[in-house]
C-alpha cells in the first residue's frame, strides 16, 4: 500500500517542524506539505492532492472550522483530522460539521494520532 500523503497545517513553528520531522521517521506516511496558516493550506492542499490534513484549531485568520471547509472544497477527496492543544464541544462540533473526520488532542501519543492518520488515509484511498 502506498504512503498516506499527509499536509500538516500549524501555526507554531516548532511544533509543526517536530511533528513534519516525526511522521517523517514513520513509515507509511509520506510529508507533502507543511504551512503555518490556513490561507496558505487551501492552495497547497489543491495542488498536493494529499490524502489527510493534520489541521489545527486555534490559528491567526481562518480557524480549523473554516480551513476544513475551504480544503474540502479545494480537494474533495482529502481527509481532514483536527489536531488541538484544546478545543471547545462547540469548536469540535463545528470541525466535524464542515467536514472533519477526527478530533484528537496534542497530549494524545504520537503512536495513537498516527494510528489515526493511517487509518483515515486507508480509508480515503478506498
């Protein structure tokens, strides 16, 4: 089975080039794209074509809610999976709403938000 094709969209620096560097380490997930705002997601994730989104929540301009929305629109067939330090019952309701498939945490282990990335990319290429 091929690589799950992954853009990662976080606004702090550090943590998006640590988790870029993790899953890298990992295989079965293949790094496409890495960008720090949800502006900048949406032209990426139309070129990239990737088979997940790792998005964040709480970002400058456009929020989780709003990117899942405008990426589903942009590539129909990309997965998204919102990954937060916290959210609010009424921010995870509105993620899933516009098109979210998951909701995890950022203290979640890294082995179960991969578990999750994988098994939302299996899904994605059936």
């Amino acid at each position: 089975m091929p690589d799950v094709r992954i853009v990662l969209v976080e606004d702090n620096k550090l943590f998006r080039e640590t988790l870029e560097l993790l899953f890298g380490l990992r295989d079965g997930i293949e790094v496409v794209g890495s960008v720090a705002s949800g502006a900048e997601a949406i032209p990426v994730c139309a070129d990239a074509r990737p088979d997940v989104v790792v998005i964040d929540y709480r970002m400058p301009g456009l929020d989780g809610a709003q990117t899942t929305r405008e990426i589903l629109r942009a590539a129909p067939a990309t997965r998204v999976i919102c990954l937060t330090a916290s959210v609010t019952a009424d921010e995870q309701r509105l993620v899933l709403e516009a098109g979210a498939v998951a909701c995890l945490t950022k203290d979640e282990g890294l082995d179960r938000i991969v578990d999750s990335i994988l098994a939302v990319g299996a899904e994605a290429a059936t």
